[in-house]
C-alpha cells in the first residue's frame, strides 16, 4: 500500500528591498550586468548612458573596441547566465556560434596545444550582438529606466558630505544640469570614468593605482570563408612568445563570418592594409590563420584600436569613501584585452553584487570593493603574468613571476601532448579554476615527467627596469610613484 500523497508549496521569500532608487552610470556590459543586480534590491534603477544606444546589433561610438573580436571565459557565460536566464538558448538561436572547447585552436608560447573538453561551453558572437541581447533583456524588466544621451556632470553630496544622494547630468551636447537622487550610484562608465577626480574634488582619497605598460595595438578584419578551411572548429588563439609579441585571433560569429583580429604588444605596429595585414599572419608561430585566410574572402577592411596599458584602481584600499557609492567593471581594472577578460569579469562582479542583494545586505563601498577585489585578483595576476612573460614589455619580474611563467611554459609544452592539461588550463585561463589549480600533483607530475624526457630548456625574460607602476590617487596621469600597497604580481598563485 502506497504512502498517501501531500501538495507541499514552497514559498520563496522575496529579497528585501533597500532602497527607493538606484543609478548606473554606463550602459555597456558592465553597467547592463550591474542594473541587472540592482533590481534585486532596489524598485527603480536608472541607467545614464552618454550614447545613442542602438536599436540591434550596430556599432557605438562610445565602445570604440566593438569591432574587434571579444570573448566571453566560461566563467561569464555562466554569470550572464545566471543573471539573465535563458540567455544562451537566446544568443544561439539566433545565431551565435556554441562548441565544446575541442573546437578551439589554441596556440601559446609556441606550443600548439592538444584539443580537449574543459567542461565549459564555448560561445562565440560578436560584442554588438552580444550586448544588443543584454541591452534588450534589460530593457524589458519594467523597473529599469534608461537615459540616453546623457552625461554625468558630478555627484551630489549629502550636507555632511558622508554620503552620495545622485548625481548632476547633463544633455551630451551641453545644456543645463539636472539632479537624479538616489541612494546608490554605481559607476560603470569604464576606462575613461572620472570617478577618481570627483573624490578629489569632494575632499576624499582618490585610490592608488596600478599600471602595466603594453603597448598593445591590434588590427580587426571580417572573412567569409569556405566551411571546410577549418574542419568544424570554430575559434583558434595564437599567443605572443617571450621573444615575439605578436598573436592573432580569429572567431566563428552569429552572422556566419569570421572575425580575425591581429595584435601587436610593446608598441609594434599593427597591420593596416590588406597585404601588411597578411604578411603579418604569416609571420605568427603557427600558419593556421594565415592559410585560412587566403582561402576566404575579406569583407572590410581592418579596423585599428590601441591600448596602452593594465590599469588597476585600488578602492579596496580606500577606509573612507562616501556612502551609497559603488563602481565596477573597466571603472576599477581594464585589462590587456587579448586575454578577453573585461566582460567576463564584468558579469563576475554583476553576479557578486545580485547574491550580496537577496542576502538583504546593504553594499557598502568598502564591503563591494573587498568582495571584486577577489575576482579582480585572479584575472589582474594572470594577464600581467602573461605580459611579463614577453621580453619586450617592460617590468620588475620578481623570482616567483619568473619560476611561474617557466612552469607555465613546460606545462604548455607538455600540453601539446595531453589533453588534460589543455582542459585544465582552459578552466584556469576561463576564470573557472583557482590558479592553484595548475600546481596541483596530478598537472605538475605531467609536466616534469615531460620536462625529464625532452630536456626542454625554457628561456627566461630578463629583469628590466620597472614600469609596473603604483601612484597616489589623482584624477591626473602623473607618473608619480605611490606607495606600493599592494604588488600586481604578488601572491600569484
């Protein structure tokens, strides 16, 4: 005789709401992530966009890079997932590229590594249809409003100066200034943001900051290309060497073409015409995309943009900043974009933020940036541990940097030939996997197994005068060195 059934319900306790009002100031994938959050904890949520956004899939003038070819690690897809569900069934059904990651090519230090599954998707589209899908998903939650055109002019203080209570704006094109109140104002205007003037000006610290000079200057070219050239994969990555700051990319997008980027570091020329943008392929480790292609067809022509260095803003360090005032994405760290981790990391501090609000837990700015700071920490040390690891990038290569990047070039040489260490790097690079990861006996044991039979003998960039640098908080690009509270390479692993 069967045990009788009950209906339970379980009810869900809706997140306690912290407020009337919230602000954005931004709305790429940054800003979309974070006003995303927000309506977790707050009933209205403006975002202050200086742009005309763009009905679908266009180009912006206020995201130079769109162009260019942009990844999303497997760590951000699952964040973006997370935020918005169902987004990618949404981005692949309409068009974007989905594989599992032995359909990706990689290249690194000169090593070709063997193919393998890392347990993440892989999804490929270009950053204008991406964002277009965010942008659209966010404008369909009825308690988000978006300001277009609109520039934020400076914050408003409460009369004791403790804390913010919105901010002044202005029409793009001048005109008189408009107050927004608010109790939380998030700055999400990125590389450019003005934040650390605004403290300034306000009688508050600015925070330090940490730079890497790379000189990166990359080059972006539409393909269309003949479905059998790469035999059903659909991305291939090749990376700079310690004597070669050269690397290229290309990517199977959602409209069925092929976007192949060129990067140059430590100031060399990228390629501009079409015969220099083909002899600079040709010159990379591996001919893969050199041969693919001269078998396609160019449907532009390149497309340049530069970035000229890492750079970290240490609000984590701060003990007093007003309350009600947050910041996230390129507006803390913008990183060395051939790494592809500014919109992953975006989604991590989005993701971070929503789990803080349902907690019920009002995100104070010293709490908000301790908390990104963790996120920050893994992908700043990866990429410039990358960077350093290319002799023409100017640096102070502590022992640790070096014996790491050493390590690193045997475990991807040994990856040549194991597939697992391919999939655990994938995890690691993707921001899935701690560091730490790599150290562990069943990776390390490979790799010195590897070393003992080939003899391989790793060159090692040498010690070159610093240019990693910490400064004092200024709304100016003073090159003054500041207190070094915190190494870009420390605690690397």
């Amino acid at each position: 005789m069967s045990a009788p059934t009950t209906d339970v319900t379980i009810q869900h306790q809706a997140p306690r709401l912290l407020g009337d009002h919230a602000i954005v100031v931004g709305a790429g994938m940054a800003g979309l992530g974070i006003a995303q959050a927000l309506t977790t904890g707050f009933r209205r949520v403006t975002v202050v966009e200086r742009d005309r956004l763009p009905t679908g899939s266009e180009h912006r003038r206020g995201v130079p890079q769109d162009r260019h070819l942009h990844l999303l690690l497997p760590a951000g897809i699952n964040a973006l997932e997370h935020l918005f569900g169902g987004l990618v069934a949404q981005l692949r059904d309409d068009g974007a590229v989905t594989a599992g990651t032995d359909r990706i090519r990689l290249c690194l230090n000169g090593h070709r590594l063997a193919p393998a599954r890392s347990g993440q998707p892989a999804l490929f589209a270009s950053r204008p249809f991406l964002e277009a899908h965010v942008r659209r998903r966010v404008l369909a939650e009825p308690s988000i409003t978006m300001r277009e055109q609109a520039r934020v002019t400076g914050l408003v203080l409460s009369d004791d100066r403790r804390r913010v209570e919105g901010i002044e704006i202005a029409a793009a094109h001048g005109g008189a200034t408009q107050v927004l109140g608010a109790e939380l104002v998030v700055d999400c205007s990125g590389r450019r943001s003005l934040l650390p003037g605004w403290l300034t000006e306000l009688g508050h610290r600015a925070p330090e900051i940490t730079e890497l000079d790379v000189g990166v200057q990359y080059a972006t070219r539409r393909y269309e290309l003949p479905d059998v050239v790469l035999d059903g994969d659909r991305h291939i990555l090749v990376g700079p060497t310690p004597d070669g700051p050269r690397g290229g990319a290309m990517t199977n997008v959602e409209d069925g073409s092929w976007l192949v980027t060129l990067f140059a570091m430590a100031g060399e020329r990228a390629p501009t015409d079409d015969r220099s943008f083909e002899r600079f392929a040709a010159q990379l480790p591996i001919g893969d995309i050199h041969q693919a292609i001269g078998a396609g067809r160019a449907l532009d022509q390149p497309a340049r943009y530069r970035f000229p260095t890492n750079r970290r803003h240490h609000y984590e360090q701060l003990h007093e900043l007003p309350a009600g005032l947050l910041a996230a994405g390129d507006s803390v760290c913008s990183f060395n974009p051939i790494y592809g981790q500014g919109m992953s990391v975006a989604a991590l501090e989005a993701k971070a933020l929503q789990a803080q609000l349902r907690h019920g837990t009002d995100p104070s700015a010293r709490s908000w940036f301790r908390q990104i700071a963790g996120v920050i920490d893994t992908a700043w040390q990866l990429a410039v541990g990358a960077d350093l690891a290319v002799e023409a990038i100017e640096g102070r290569r502590p022992i640790p940097v070096r014996i790491l990047n050493r390590y690193l070039f045997r475990l991807q040489a040994a990856a040549v030939h194991d597939p697992r260490l391919t999939a655990q790097l994938i995890r690691v690079v993707g921001l899935v996997d701690p560091p730490a990861r790599l150290l562990h006996p069943t990776m390390s044991w490979p790799v010195l197994r590897h070393a003992l039979q080939t003899g391989r003998n790793t060159r090692q960039p040498p010690c070159r005068k610093m240019s990693i640098t910490t400064r004092g908080g200024s709304s100016s690009r003073s090159t003054a060195k500041g207190r070094r509270s915190s190494s870009p390479t420390k605690n690397w692993w």
